[in-house]
C-alpha cells in the first residue's frame, strides 16, 4: 500500500510540474506577442536640412552635422529620393533656409 501511495505521490509531483511548465510557457509567449517588435512602431526621426541651389540642382544636408543627404532637379524629387533612402525619418526644410535660395514652400 506503501508503494501505491510514493507512486500516486510522484505521479502527482510529475502532472503538477507539467502543469507549472505549461503555465509559464504560456505566460512567456504571451509577455513576448505584447512586446513583439512588429507591434510597436519606433517614431520617426525628424532631420532639420539646410536647401542650397546650384545652377539647377537642389542639396540637402544635415542642418545639425553638416552631413550630405541627396540632391535632386527639385525639392520633390529630393524627398522621395529621402523617403526611400531614409525610411521612417521626416525631413522638414526651416522656412528662413527656403527663403534664403528663394524657394516658395506651402504648406
């Protein structure tokens, strides 16, 4: 009757830790779809750039590092040269560099 109790004993021991195991999986994979990085959008970075004009090409660069960031025959053509080189950034042109190279930006 002895042996009968230690088996029923470790057999309960056994479908108790299963039970604890399959409970924390759960919890883990849950904690990890909360957190997936699919889930969370990272916000965009905004550039502040500097225009300069050149015969008929326009520039971009950096306005805080100086750095180089595209040209193109106009502002437009230019920014879609950014958003495919730059995903997820935002590029704004301050009003007084546009007014500096007598570009008209609306808004």
């Amino acid at each position: 009757m002895e042996i009968l109790n230690t088996i029923v004993s470790v057999i309960g021991w056994i479908v108790l830790f299963h039970f604890c195991f399959i409970v924390i999986t759960v919890l883990k994979q849950r904690n990890n779809d909360l957190y997936s990085p699919e889930f969370i959008q990272p916000a965009p970075k905004e550039i502040k750039v500097e225009i300069t004009k050149d015969g008929n090409q326009f520039y971009f660069w950096n306005q805080e590092s100086g750095v180089f960031i595209a040209q193109g025959k106009d502002v437009e053509e230019i920014f879609d040269k950014c958003s495919k080189s730059y995903p997820n950034t935002k590029f704004y042109i301050p009003k007084e560099a546009a007014e500096k190279i007598g570009l008209n930006l609306t808004v």
